[in-house]
C-alpha cells in the first residue's frame, strides 16, 4: 500500500517528523512524485543518493562518480550545520 504523501512540501522542521518512503528511516529530503498525483514524500539520506545515482544513470550520464561524491559531500555538510550543530547549542 502506498502512504498518502502530501500536496504541499513539507516544511524543513516537518520532515524530520515523517519517514522515508523506502526504508521508513527519518527523512531529511523530499521528492515529489508525478505519478502519484504529484504528492511529497519524504526520503532518508542514503535513499536520497540512491534515488540521484539512479536518475543520472537513466538520463544517460556516463560518469556518474564525482557528480554523486559531490553531492553526498554537500549533502553531509548541510546535515552537520543543520542537525549536528544545532544539538550542540
């Protein structure tokens, strides 16, 4: 069965609250999905760099490496200053 979604994004703070469509981890991005009535679903990190290898792979870029390496690089950044130093205040 297929969770329901959102039509509206979540909000940064209400993200966190919902889990990842995949793997039911805290998400910490959101995708929204054409085919499922272009509703919000929120997705963990590491289905997050799954999902992009993925997509990258199907539109034909070839060397899919560094693009993904740096992404997950900013992606991890934005999760320490968001998450990780927040706690520490």
């Amino acid at each position: 069965m297929i969770k329901k979604g959102r039509k509206k994004p979540y909000t940064d703070r209400g993200i966190n609250k919902v889990p990842c469509l995949r793997c039911g981890k805290p998400s910490e991005h959101q995708w929204q999905i054409c085919s499922l009535d272009n509703r919000w679903f929120g997705i963990c990190f590491e289905c997050d760099i799954k999902l992009n290898k993925l997509v990258l792979e199907f539109m034909g870029i070839i060397d899919t490496a560094p693009i993904l390496h740096e992404y997950e690089r900013k992606q991890l950044n934005e999760y320490r200053k968001n998450y990780i130093g927040k706690k520490d205040k």
